[in-house]
C-alpha cells in the first residue's frame, strides 16, 4: 500500500486554491475532473509516507475556512483510500489522453508523444501534467486553444505578435508558435508556471520563440501592443484588465479570452465591449466560456 488517494469534491472558484493546498502538502500529482453530469473533484496522490487522516483533517480545515470566507464549497466530505504500487501513475495518466483539438492541434502528454513527430496528421503540442494550470483537458483551455487556431487562420498571411497572459503550462504560446507565430511572450506571476512553461517549450522544441517572464499584466510595458493576445484567467479578473486589456492589443488586434464560467459569459462580454472592443465570436465546452473578440482599427 504505497499510495494514497485523496478525493476532494470542488468547486470551480475553489479548485484553484485547493489544488495549491494538496501540492504544498506533498501531492505527487493533482487531477481536476469535470463534466456536465457529474460534481467536480480534485484527484491527488500521495505517497504511503503521509498521514491519511491526517491529510482528510488539513483538507477538511482549509475547506471550512473556505467556506467561512464565503466560497461555494460542496458539501460532500473528502475520502482518501490505498492504491496498489503503480495504480497512481497509471491512474495520472489514463486521465490525460491525446485530445484532438479545433482542426488540426493535438495535444499529446509526453508519454504518449511519438519520437518522429508525427501525430495522426495533427500538430503535436507536448504537455507535461503538472503543478501549472492548462493542459488542454479542461474546457477553459480547449476553448482557448479552437480560437487560438481560428484567429491564426483568418490573419490572412499576417504575421502576428503574440502575448500569453497567465501562461500556466504554456500551452498556448506552444500552440501559437506552432501554428506559425514566429515568436510569443508569455508571462505568469506564478514561478512554477514559468518553469513548467520553460520545460514544455523545450519538449515543443520552441523554448528560443518563446520568451518567459515573470509578471503581471497591470505591470507589463511592450514597446509596441500586441496583434493577438491570449489570456486564460478568470472572469471577474477580465473585467478589471479591460483597460489594460485596451493597451495591450494592437489596434485591429484580437483578443482571446478564456476561464469565464457559461453564465458570465454576457457580463464579461458586455464589459469588453464597453470598453471598445467587439466580440467576433464565442465557444462554449463543458460549462465554460472562451471569447475571440477584435479592437477595431
């Protein structure tokens, strides 16, 4: 019985802070899963060296305290139960697949990526599982990734500049540069985002068009504003980067914009069009809201 799992039932305003909550303890690694028909919960493993009650106690206290700020927090209770030796990569990486996306991408766990290349007549995006948000199994990150492709293949020969806000894993300056983007900027004020980053645009074979910094959006000063800029973050943070948002994109520049609950999408949309911007076109996946919108010339 070396392993443990820990099941915690979540919500989406708290997986974010629980999923830091059971890597700081000693998590080995952290699955979140979604769907339509079936409550949220975070996956974690850890090895049989932790304490299991002792970590359903820490879990349960941090979610009270979250609950006592306010946060939705479900109210089914964490559960953790043994795993025979191997269960827990196995189970890691069963639960991030190959997963085809828009047109042509594929995004490929590194396990499963193919020594030549070639990925069933799809470009290859090599994503390492980690502490870093964006893998491309979560709605948010798919939708982003579509709009990503179909902003690239409207250009219309244009060659845009690019910048990645909250780059998480860097999966979509990866994309981005792999569907001709000569070059892309990503930051995240997250360190180990910016590592994972680093690690995934090295296994892309991008890490030199990929340039990584760590730091905010309020706090970036380009010389130039940007023809496309991505940012998959949350909505109510979109609503206060909308005059940010104005400075950074170039003027007939797009806008890509992920992490937007399905019943916030109109609030954020309203609050961008308010802003100058119009909205060209949205996707919706899993209960989550990605929008594709352009600042007019």
């Amino acid at each position: 019985m070396p392993f443990w799992q820990l099941t915690v039932p979540s919500s989406p305003e708290t997986a974010d802070g629980l999923t830091n909550f059971l890597w700081e303890h000693g998590a080995l690694g952290v699955i979140e899963e979604e769907s339509p028909n079936e409550p949220a919960r975070l996956r974690a493993f850890f090895p049989d060296t932790a304490s299991s009650t002792g970590l359903v106690s820490a879990v349960s206290v941090y979610r009270a305290s979250l609950r006592s700020l306010g946060f939705a927090v479900p109210a089914a209770e964490p559960e953790i139960a043994p795993l025979l030796d191997g269960e827990w990569a196995s189970a890691w990486q069963q639960s991030f697949p190959p997963r085809a996306v828009g047109a042509s991408l594929l995004i490929v766990p590194p396990w499963e990526a193919r020594p030549d290349g070639a990925e069933r007549g799809r470009v290859p995006v090599i994503i390492e599982p980690g502490r870093a948000f964006g893998t491309g199994q979560h709605g948010s990150t798919e939708g982003c990734l579509a709009l990503l492709e179909a902003a690239l293949a409207s250009a219309g020969g244009r060659t845009p500049t690019m910048l990645d806000i909250g780059t998480g894993t860097g999966i979509l300056a990866i994309a981005a540069v792999k569907l001709g983007v000569p070059t892309a900027l990503a930051i995240d004020v997250d360190p180990d985002a910016i590592a994972a980053a680093r690690l995934n645009a090295d296994r892309n074979g991008c890490a030199d068009r990929i340039a990584l910094a760590l730091e905010a959006a309020e706090t970036l000063s380009p010389r130039e504003p940007f023809d496309l800029v991505a940012a998959n973050l949350l909505g109510h943070t979109h609503v206060a980067l909308v005059t940010r948002y104005r400075r950074l994109v170039a003027a007939g520049g797009r806008l890509i914009l992920g992490g937007i609950l399905a019943d916030e999408r109109r609030h954020v949309s309203d609050a961008l069009e308010a802003g100058g911007f119009e909205v060209s076109a949205h996707l919706l996946l899993d209960g989550w809201a990605a929008l594709l919108l352009r600042l007019p010339a």
